[in-house]
C-alpha cells in the first residue's frame, strides 16, 4: 500500500466520522423541546413544584410562549449549522479521499 492509498482511507475514514458527527448534530436538533417554563398538571417534583403556572392573561402566556419558540428555535438554528459544517468537511474529505485513491491507482 503506497503513501497515496493509506492517506486515501485516512481521509474516508475522516469523513466518515464528520458525516456521523453531523447526523448526531441534525437529531439532536430535532429533538429541542419548547419550553415556556410552566408546570403542567399535579406537582411530581421538587422542580416541578419550583415551576409557576401558566398565566391566566392570555397575552402574559402567548408571549411566554413565543419567547420559548425562539429560543428553541435558536438552539436548534445554532446546532443545524454545527451539522451543515460538519457535512461540508465530510463532503470535502470524501472528494479527496477518492481522488488520491485513482491517482494511487494509476501513479504504481
């Protein structure tokens, strides 16, 4: 195995470990909850019992609401864009990967 070919799987394996790195970033992304901070339904914790309720003024609740959208909103922006970095770099390192394997193919 010449130095083109071993460099060649070093850069797939590379890539292939962005590319994972990625896929955890999008699930993990998907998987933000919003939360406005209120208790639902009977006290179960400490925590929960820390938690207010849910303000009876609708517009008190629906801004709550809104601010808890944007900020998982947010999380998940920030995190897709971990994950659309990651895939570049996978994209990048596969490109080179193949292309150092035909050269070492054909450079014997």
């Amino acid at each position: 195995m010449n130095c083109l070919n071993f460099s060649s799987v070093v850069l797939a394996i590379l890539g292939l470990i962005s590319g994972l790195c990625a896929a955890f970033h999008w699930l993990k992304a998907s998987k933000i909850e919003v939360d406005p901070g209120f208790r639902s339904g009977p006290i179960q914790s400490a925590t929960d019992a820390a938690r207010p309720v849910e303000p009876g003024d609708s517009l008190l609740s629906t801004m709550c609401w809104t601010t808890a959208n944007m900020v998982a909103f947010t999380k998940s922006a920030d995190l897709n864009a971990i994950a659309a970095r990651l895939t570049a770099v996978a994209i990048v390192l596969g490109g080179v990967s193949s292309v150092l394997g035909v050269l070492g193919s054909y450079l014997r």
